[in-house]
C-alpha cells in the first residue's frame, strides 16, 4: 500500500510542477528551462556525461571544444523541452489553437499534404528533436491520427498525460502487444500512425543497422507496420525551436525504408533520423543512451 501512496504523490507532485508550467508564457517557459538546463551541466549530471560521450561517438571529427560547446547548447535545449511540457500539452481547444499559431513556419508541407490525400495511410516517423509534443497540436486537425507512447512509470502522470494529449484529437495507444495491434490496424486502415522512432529496443524487438557509423540496436517495430501496409507512406516530421516560436518540418523517407529486408529498412531510417538531426543538432536529445547495447561498452562508469 506504500508503495502505491508514494507513486500517486509523485503523479501529484509531477502534476503540479507541469500544471505550473504550463501557465507560463513561452518566452517565460524557455528562460526557466534554460535555466534547468544550466543545472544539468553545473551538477556534472549524468545527462551532461551521457551527452559529451554520444557526441564523442557521432562526431569524432570535431574539436573538443567544438563538442563542449554542442553538448552545453543541448541541455540548454532539453531544458527547454522539459519546461515548454506543461504548455504543450494543452488540454483544451484554445490551447491547441495557441500551440498550432506558434508555428510560424512550415518546411515541406506538400510531403504532408500529398501523403494525406493519396490515402493510402501515413507512418509519421517524429525523432526526439526540438518539442515533438507540439505536434499533437497540429497533426491532429489535419488527419485521424493515432500515436503510440512509452508507458510513464507513474500511473497519476500518464492518466493525466493522456487526458491532455487525446482531448487534442490524437488517439494515444501504449506501447504494449495490444497498443501496437491497434495502431497497425489503424494503420492498414489507410489511417496516419505516429511513432518515435529512435529508442532503442531489447535483443528480442530489435535489429541491428548503423547509425552514425555505430552498429546499434534499432526497432523492429517500424519495418513490422510498414510491411502490413506497404502502400503506405513513410515521412519524418520534427518540430524545432526558433527564436520566438517553433518550425515545422516535414521530410521524404528513402525508398530503402519499405525494403522488406529488416536490417536495410531500419539503416535507411537510422540515415533519415541522422538529416533530421543535421537541421539542429543542438535540439537532439543527446543524454539518452542510444548505443548502451553495443559490445563496446561505450556508457560504462556513466
């Protein structure tokens, strides 16, 4: 019973500081993360130790300093991500309406706009760059779009997370056998389907494909929806900061990604997630540890 206890004051508490958050202003929001992000590196955090060492492995042919400089404007970015959460989120129709305005610009908005009306289903492939989350405020109202989501540890904050994230129009599925069903049914549907797609999988759900030269365990799962529609269309889209607002972008997958070789669907889509990144690599999530079942052993001590 304890243990329950806990976990719902967590949610609360999680909760509150989102709820918090998301009464802020943009511009306030970002200075506030800018300011979280701060203390990610001041701390030495494992995020900032996480970050040096992924960069390290991408980009070997920059300077040190060049690397420092890109891993101290990262945490600043996923600062700012984990501050802008409450106002993503939204919650209601006037606040999707706002997030949706704050997109000043769209690069590739006939790749959206053709894939759509050739109906014959959309996989929309989103990297964690920028604020992914504002698309949940865009997508929705231009196509019946579902999307799957990485279960929370906290029951309280993903009922919450949910609630907030659906009242959009987005229809949100966990991660689970069940959740992936229906999304690939939705899918075969002729339907659009969201999925995150650079996590990285168990032995069991992934197969092995470079990225950025790395031989890493990628998700199967992608190459598994695609091949039960493969008239489908494959796009990546991102949503980045600017200024004083974000930037929308759409992108072509390579034709490689409906190859129903696994290994050479998911290279082409590790080669896709690595342009998306080019566009800012500084508003890539950095601290997650995507190489960490390579044989090299790259995280360890971190």
């Amino acid at each position: 019973m304890s243990a329950v206890v806990a976990m719902d004051v967590k949610s609360f508490i999680a909760l509150f500081i989102i709820r918090s958050l998301g009464l802020l202003s943009l511009s306030g929001a970002r200075r506030f993360g800018r300011f979280i992000g701060w203390l990610l590196i001041k701390t030495n955090s494992r995020a900032l130790k996480v970050t040096r060492k992924n960069l390290q492995i991408c980009f070997p042919e920059m300077t040190s300093q060049e690397r420092e400089r890109l891993a101290f404007e990262s945490l600043m970015q996923t600062g700012q991500t984990i501050a802008e959460t409450g106002i993503a989120w939204g919650g209601t129709e006037q606040k999707f309406a706002r997030n949706a305005a704050m997109i000043e610009d769209i690069e590739g908005i006939e790749i959206f706009e053709d894939a759509v009306s050739a109906k014959r289903g959309v996989l929309i492939l989103t990297p964690h760059i920028g604020n992914w989350e504002i698309l949940s405020s865009w997508l929705p109202q231009r196509c019946n779009l579902m999307a799957l989501y990485k279960m929370a540890k906290m029951p309280g904050l993903e009922r919450a997370m949910l609630e907030a994230r659906e009242s959009s129009g987005v229809k949100m599925v966990a991660g689970t056998q069940a959740g992936i069903k229906r999304l690939i049914t939705h899918f075969e549907n002729k339907e659009a389907a969201l999925i995150l797609p650079d996590q990285e999988p168990s032995e069991r759900s992934g197969v092995k494909a470079r990225f950025y030269g790395i031989e890493v365990l990628t998700p199967k799962l992608i190459h598994s929806v695609i091949q039960r529609n493969p008239s489908g269309v494959v796009i990546f889209a991102y949503v980045l900061r600017t200024n004083n607002n974000f930037r929308l972008v759409f992108r072509k997958a390579s034709e490689d990604i409906y190859s129903e070789d696994a290994s050479v669907s998911a290279t082409a889509m590790n080669k896709g997630i690595e342009e998306c990144i080019a566009d800012e690599p500084s508003q890539y999530q950095w601290e997650y540890k995507r190489f960490k079942r390579n044989k090299e052993g790259f995280y360890k001590g971190l």
